[in-house]
C-alpha cells in the first residue's frame, strides 16, 4: 500500500512541480475521508492539483465553476417533468461525482454555497422528499481566492467546518517554476498518465489509515491541544469536537503515508496547521491570522 | 449548621447516622482514655463526667434521650459557671483537664453522625495526651495504648463505605497501623527535643499529698510513714551493693529543737566548703520516686551533689525545686571517709537545747560523764543505756505529753528510730558532745529480679551523727542498739507491730504461694523500674549520652529542635503535596525514563522543546551530534514505538536499561 500510495505522490509532482508536502496533506486528507479546500491566488495549480489527484487515485472527476449566479439547482440537479413518460424525473447534478472540484467557491452566493455544503455534510441529497445517494467515494476539492480579493462571499465558520483540511500552494521555487516553463501543459500530461488506484484500492487505504494505533499519550495531547484553544485568550474560540476528530484521522492518514502504522506527535504537528488554522480566529489580537495562530498553539502545549 | 438538608446529598458519607456498636465502641474507648483523670479531678468533675458518659450509653438506646441543641446550650453554660466557681487555678493543669472532660462529656451527647465521631475521636487523641500530665506508670501507659489503638479502629472502621465483615478486623488493621507508626515513634522518642522541665512537672499535687520524709521531725511522724509501702525510690548499683549496715539513705539533717519538733538550720544550707575524703567509694544510679521535697536522697555520706543540686554544709542535697517528677540521677558516696571537721556555727547548733529539759535527764547524763574518759566512752554507755534498759522497739508507742523525750525516757520506754534518735541526740548535747538529727531511710530491698535496690516509704529512718574530737562527724543508730535486727534485716511490719492487726496488706499464706507471690512482686517491681529507667528516665542527659553513643556528640539540642520542625515541616509538605498529587496521574516509567534521557541530552547542550516530537528531536541531535547515533537512534526508535504504539512492560525495562546506561559527553 505504501509503494502505491507514493507512486501516487510521486507522479503528482510530476505534475505539481515542487509541492510534494501540498500534495501529501491533500492524499491525507483524503485518505482520512475528508473533504479538501485549497486557497491561493488564481494561477498557482490549485485546479491541477485537484484533478491531478483525482486522475491519479482513478475517481470519477466533474468540475463546477461556481459563479455569482449559480443557483442550487445547477449543483445538486433538478426534476423536470418527462414528457414522454408523463413525469418528473431528476437530473443529476455536477454533485453526484466521486470528486466534485468546486472552483472558486468563495465567487457564488450563500445559497449555492450551503447546498454544496449539505451535500458535502450528509453525503446525500433531499430533493422533494427523495433520498438521492451520492457516489461513494465522495469528496469535495473546493478551491477559492483569498478573502480579500473583488466579488467573494467568504464562506462562514460553520461552513469552513466542514473541510477537513485547508492547504495553500504558493508560489513554486525558482528551479521548479524552470521545468515548468520548459515543460510541457500540465493537462495534457495529466491525460497520458494511467491512474495508480482504483475506488477499491482507495478505500482499502483510507480502512487502513482508520487503523492506524494511536496511544493514550496521543489522545492526551490532540485533548491538551482541544483544551488550549478553548482555555486561552489567544483564541477567539475553541476547535470544535469536529476538529479533534478531525485531527486526529488526518494524522492516521499522515503517519500511514509516513509508512508507520501509529500515530505521533509530529504527525498531529504537521496537519495541524491544515486542519485548524481556517477554524481559528484570534482573540485579543484580531491581526493574528490562522497559521500563526497554530503554530503559537504548537509551541504553547507541551508534549505529555 | 442548620443548613438546607436538601442541599446535603443523602449519601455523603460523614452525615450517616450511627450505629449502636459505633457508638458503644467509641464510648469505652473514651470512656478508657478518660478514666486515669477521674481519680485526681475534684470530684464534681469527675461524677459529671461518670454522669455523663453513663447516659450517654443509655442513650445509644433510646436516642430520644439525646438532649437538643438549645438544651446543650443551657447545660453547657451551667458547667461553666460551675466551672469557674469551682476551680481555684482556672489556669492551672487541673482546671484545664477538669474543663475538657466536662465539655467533652457534653460533646458525647452530641455525636449522632459519622462527622461527629472523627472529631470526638481526635477530642480522645487529646484526652490521652492529658493523661501523661499527671500519670507515667506502666499500666496507664498500657490502658492508654489500648484505648489509642480502640480510637484509631474506629477511624478505620468509619472510613469504609460497606460495613465491615468482622468487627475484630478494624482492631487488627488498627492494631497493625500503630506497629507500623511505631519506628517513627522510636525514632520521635531517641531524637525529639527533651524540654528540660517535663511535660509532667505542671504542679498537679494540688490534691495529692504525698507520702515522705517531711523537713521537720515531731514524734510519730516516720511511724505514720512507716505504713506506707509506696516506693520512695529505687538504686541501681553500677558496683557490688553495699550490706545492709552501710544502707543508710540520707535526707534532711535536724539540728534545732524545741524539745518537740526538730528543725532544720537555714544556716547549714548553704552550700558545703568542705569535701570529705573517701576511701570507699559506691556509684549507684537513683529512680526517686516524686516528693514534693526540694531535697534528693542519696547514699549516706554524699561525696557531691548531682546535677541541678546543692551539696549543703551538713551534707544534705538541696534542689531548687521540689521534686514533682520522677527524678533519675547519677550519684557517687562514700561509705567510709576521713574524718570530718566541725566549725563554730555547727559546734552552737550541734549544742542547742530546748527549754523542756528536766532534772532527771541532766542526772542520768551526769552519771554518764562521770565515769567516762572520752566523748566516746559517752556514747557508749548511752547504747548500752538504751541496750540494758528495758527499751521496747515498736510502731504504736504510747502517746507522750508536752516534754516527750523525757516520758520516753523514764516511763514509756516504748518507741520507734525517731524516739529514741531524738532522746539520743538531746542527751548527747546535755553531754557537751554537738549532735545532729539525721533523717532518711535505712535499708531496702533487694529485688533478686533486677538486681536493684528498692526503698519503700517504710524504710524511713532517723538516726544521730555526733562530733568527736578525733573522729568527726560519726554516725550513731541508737535503735540499732534495741532492736539490731531493723537495721540488719528489712522491716518486717508485722513483727514490727507487735501487738495488734496487720497495718499492712501483706500477701499471707504459706511457704510456696508467698514465694510466688513474691516473686511475682518483685517482677513487676522490675518492670516498673525499666520503665523508670527507659521510658521515664529517657531526659535530656540520656538524650545526649545516646547521641554522644552513637557518634553523634556534637548533635545538641538547639539542632535537634530545628530537625524536629524542619523535619515535621517536611513532612508536612510531602503530605500536602501527595494530597495533591493523588488526583493527578503518576507518571509512567517511560515517561520518566524518557524525561531523564532529554535531560542527559540537555546535560550537554541539546534540551528539548516541550512540543518537540520525538522524531523531531532525534533529527535535532543528530544533526548537532552526529556521533550519537549508534545510541539515540535506538532509544528514540524504542521510545517511539512503546509511547505511541503498543507498550510492553518487558520492551520498557530494556529501553529503561538503555537509557540508565546512556551518557553522552560534551565533545571535547
């Protein structure tokens, strides 16, 4: 499992020049079953890192590009009514893929927003009192701008929740930004590469990633961790139980794609900041932005 | 306290209710620690408390009997007015345990739940300690440890949720909590500070005349004594015993008279000038039992004063203060010595005369002088006076009238030492010869058991010392020269009477059984005085020949106090902080081992970050040292695997003994 799992690393930064600890948070997260939100600028591989993942692990790929005046319906589908058959029947909509890379969803409404967060939550969709399951796998890759750009509807917190884990990619280094100039179009060497998994393969890692041991030393520190965001004035307010879960299953994936088969402390370390740097806010001090805020965290809370 | 009840959940432990044996345990074992003091209390206090403790007990049964609180306001009030109308010295020891056992009589009717009885059984914890105010002898000491053991069963028992299986099984458990504290109570009892005034000496002999030799001497006074078969002090020998001619046990020295009480001089108080020359000496150790008498007993004649005494110019040992406690001392005599001077303050007083002096003995003295050459041929033929004569030894003599020593003389012819040590010396100065009143005792018995000696009340004696011109200061026992055998042999009070019932219990019966009896005696005697001497006696001085013993000389006892709180401090703090400690978790031999590698590493400059993961750590040092590696590699690698895989106690002792055997160097 091991060997395929850094093959799938390995060929995405073939594609995704200089970003392998981007593209292992991002195999973690899904490994851990949860649904990923990549910010940065426009530009920087955000999409290609999503489809690149979702080629390589051999899911079924749909991209939406969320918009201002995309409606609800343009993203879970919509009953039209059959004339031949002389009634309604669903369209499926964008949402019933295995990955659904939801572009710049900071750019659509509110409404658009919360149906693709529904959808994301509860892993089905209600439509006139049907029960439509979504595919399994089902991940959510959703890219947006950074908050501070023209036309965005920044996503709340109880929205930002519900992603397991947010990962920036920035800017690639000298030597790397070379090869891509000098290479070739990333979509088009995406196209010729043959996928590593399979949906059984995948979720085969993600059921060994959930067995990975983590001892009572690692829940004593993710819980000094909860503790402290809650206790400290440097937060606005606490990670959620949703985050301590959360945590704790990304580092499973993390130490699983580490190659060991328990947890430490630098594996919770090292997706901290992803995990709960879009869910903190600072306290007293508004300026404090979310990493610094984790690795304040970090520092702060000693090993048990 | 009236409290909401609602606001008390119904299962908190210290308000349950008490049982009936609960509360009957507690109150025999109280009832225990109480009773020595009910004998030297003023008796109201002492019935009060009987009263109480009875009803108390009546009350396990009919609780309804119980007073309410307003009723135990009122009752409590009426014993302190009584109080304070009652005892003379509010203040004094007395007065203090009076009011204590008055008030917690008063407690007892209070104790309805289990909070109640933790604080009367320290209240009983107290009540133990105020016993050994006024009592140090084996069999308190026992009935005391009986009832500490009985209080902390109690505790034991009030501790558990579920009753217990078998009673008996608290006083076993309590039983075995004091043999444990018992090391500690040794080592309290060798190193704790010694107060130099006992605990005991508070002056608790406001009610409880003591038995003794007195300062003054009126005729019948040592025969009243002589009744009595309390100890007046017991001898330890450190060489062969002295026979018993030689056992005279000097007291106070009489010299003035009236013609009916004999009297110390004031003026022969004063500290001794003069040291005699032994030439056979006797050291010995004394267990002197409390006398109220500012005066120590010692061998006769006392080459010096112990400790915190006075040796007087007429050879007394003087104390500052009476003698309350059994008083333990280490002294020298010498039973035979160099003749001893006279100066002109001793030859006026040696020849004082009362004004009751009668014709007949100024003639029979005459007679005397007549036909004798020296002072000592005086002596003589006053011996052979008393010898001759029909002299009567015996404990009940006549009365006498207003000039006794005459009537003794010439009519009655019957008395005791101080009858005819008294006549004797009179007559001796109607001689011109200066003489004295020695007073004491004479003999003791050997206690075969302990090989000690032991001097009774009835052992009291007086006897004469008389000046001659080439001998000194001589000491002369008149009624040796009646009744020999007193002085060779102990009393034997029955024979001694005479005439008459038995003044004393003597254990009567035949050959075998009073053998017993005796021996029975004299162990328990023995037992007693180990106690004096272990126990009781264990004082300042002892604390520092132990010390001094041990190697440990230079310990004194401003050190030893500081120890003693420095170290109950501690102690304190360790308790404090294990109280604390006790919610927390202890932390794991891992946990330990590994904080004692980080430190090993920070010992040469690579400390670990709190948050710093073990892999992170590991890749730290090695890349500052990468010569460590062949040993931190695996202990991390161990490290990591049994903190966050899957621990084995087997894979942590290696790692332990990995880590025991790691320590790295500064690179040179």
């Amino acid at each position: 499992m091991n060997s395929t799992l850094e093959s799938v690393i390995h060929q995405a930064s073939s594609i995704v020049l200089g970003k392998e600890r981007v593209i292992k948070l991002s195999l973690a997260c899904l490994l851990a079953k949860g649904h990923l939100l990549i910010e940065d600028v426009p530009g920087v591989g955000k999409t290609t890192l999503a489809h690149a993942l979702a080629h390589l692990l051999g899911l079924e790929y749909r991209r939406l590009q969320f918009t201002s005046d995309l409606l609800p319906a343009d993203v879970i589908g919509v009953s039209i009514f059959d004339r031949n058959s002389g009634e309604f029947r669903f369209h499926r909509g964008p949402v019933f893929s295995q990955v659904l890379l939801a572009d710049e969803i900071n750019r659509a409404t509110p409404k658009a927003q919360s149906a693709l967060l529904e959808a994301m939550e509860e892993r089905q969709v209600s439509l006139e009192g049907t029960t439509h399951p979504l595919p399994e796998p089902f991940f959510v890759i959703a890219t947006q701008n950074p908050g501070f750009q023209i036309g965005t509807y920044p996503l709340p917190e109880s929205q930002l929740d519900r992603f397991l884990m947010r990962v920036d990619i920035g800017f690639p280094d000298r030597q790397a930004e070379r090869a891509l100039l000098k290479g070739e179009d990333r979509r088009k060497l995406l196209s010729r590469m043959t996928p590593v998994m399979t949906p059984a393969r995948l979720s085969e890692a993600q059921r060994l990633a959930g067995s990975i041991h983590a001892s009572d030393a690692i829940y004593d520190y993710c819980q000094s961790l909860l503790a402290y965001t809650r206790s400290s004035d440097r937060f606005y307010h606490g990670l959620s139980p949703r985050a301590g879960v959360g945590l704790l299953n990304a580092a499973r994936a993390w130490a699983l794609i580490g190659g060991r088969d328990m947890v430490l402390p630098e594996d919770i370390q090292a997706v901290l900041p992803s995990v709960a740097a879009h869910r903190l806010q600072g306290g007293t001090d508004a300026e404090t932005g979310g990493e610094s805020l984790v690795r304040h965290l970090i520092k702060s809370v000693p090993l048990p | 306290m009236s409290a909401n009840p609602r606001k008390i959940p119904l299962l908190d432990p210290l308000q349950r209710p008490l049982q009936r044996y609960q509360e009957l345990r507690f109150l025999v074992f109280f009832g225990m620690a109480a009773s020595p003091h009910l004998f030297i209390l003023d008796e109201v206090f002492s019935w009060t408390f009987f009263a109480l403790l009875i009803y108390r007990v009546i009350a396990v049964f009919h609780s309804r009997l119980l007073p309410s609180r307003p009723l135990l306001l009122v009752l409590t009030l009426a014993f302190l007015i009584l109080f304070f109308f009652r005892v003379e010295r509010i203040l004094g020891a007395q007065g203090g345990i009076s009011l204590l056992l008055v008030m917690a009589g008063l407690k007892l009717l209070e104790i309805r739940r289990r909070r109640d009885l933790y604080f009367s059984v320290l209240l009983g914890f107290f009540t133990v300690i105020t016993v050994f105010l006024h009592e140090d002898s084996p069999p308190v000491a026992l009935l005391m440890l009986a009832a500490v053991i009985g209080m902390i069963s109690i505790l034991v028992e009030s501790s558990r949720i579920a009753g217990p299986a078998c009673r008996l099984f608290d006083l076993r458990q309590a039983a075995i909590l004091s043999l444990q504290a018992l090391p500690i109570a040794l080592v309290l009892f060798l190193l704790f500070p010694r107060l130099n005034a006992p605990l005991w000496s508070f002056n608790l002999g406001e009610k409880t005349a003591r038995t003794g030799l007195s300062d003054s001497i009126t005729p019948g006074s040592i025969s009243q004594l002589v009744l009595s078969s309390e100890v007046a002090f017991r001898v330890l020998f450190d060489g062969p015993i002295p026979p018993p001619r030689e056992r005279y046990w000097r007291g106070p020295v009489l010299w003035r008279t009236d013609g009916l009480n004999w009297t110390r001089s004031p003026q022969m108080m004063a500290p001794a000038q003069e040291v005699p020359m032994g030439l056979r000496v006797a050291d010995y150790r004394i267990f002197l039992q409390p006398s109220e008498n500012p005066w120590l007993i010692l061998l006769d004649l006392p080459a010096s004063a112990p400790d915190g005494s006075v040796l007087s110019r007429d050879f007394q040992v003087l104390t500052q203060t009476p003698v309350s406690a059994l008083r333990r001392y280490q002294a020298r005599s010498f039973t035979s010595f160099s003749p001893l001077g006279i100066d002109p303050m001793q030859q006026r007083l040696g020849l004082q005369l009362p004004s009751n002096v009668t014709p007949r003995m100024r003639a029979l003295v005459a007679g005397w002088r007549s036909g004798a050459a020296s002072p000592a041929q005086i002596v003589q033929k006053a011996l052979v006076h008393f010898n001759q004569q029909p002299f009567v030894y015996s404990l009940r003599p006549p009365l006498l009238g207003n000039s006794p020593i005459d009537e003794f003389l010439f009519e009655t012819r019957r008395g005791f030492c101080e009858h005819y040590a008294t006549s004797f010396t009179l007559l001796m100065r109607l001689a011109g010869i200066p003489s004295r009143l020695v007073t004491g005792y004479q003999g003791g018995e050997l206690n075969p058991q302990g090989d000690y000696l032991l001097v009774r009340q009835s052992d009291a004696h007086a006897w004469s010392e008389v000046w001659l011109p080439d001998r000194g200061w001589v000491r002369v026992d008149p009624t040796g020269a009646v009744a020999p055998e007193r002085i060779e042999r102990p009393l034997d009070i029955d024979a001694a009477l005479g005439e008459g019932e038995s003044a004393l219990f003597v254990i009567e019966g035949s050959g075998l059984f009073r053998a017993f009896g005796r021996n029975i005696r004299w162990g328990l005697d023995a037992l007693n005085l180990s106690w004096q001497r272990w126990i009781i006696g264990y004082d300042q001085s002892r604390q520092r020949d132990f010390l001094s013993h041990m190697g440990l000389g230079w310990v004194d006892q401003r050190l030893l106090s500081a120890l003693a709180f420095g170290l109950a401090g501690i102690v304190f703090l360790i308790l404090f902080a294990y109280l604390r400690r006790q919610g927390r978790e202890r932390p794991d031999p891992l946990a330990k081992a590994y904080g004692r590698f980080c430190r090993r590493l920070a010992g040469i400059g690579i400390s670990r970050e709190g948050h710093e993961g073990p892999l992170d750590f590991e890749r730290r040092v090695l890349s500052k040292r990468p010569d460590l590696a062949p040993e931190v590699a695996p202990i991390i690698g161990s490290y990591v695997g049994l903190a966050y895989g899957r621990s084995s106690p087997e894979g942590i002792d290696r790692l332990v003994k990995r880590i025991d055997a790691f320590w790295p160097r500064r690179r040179s």
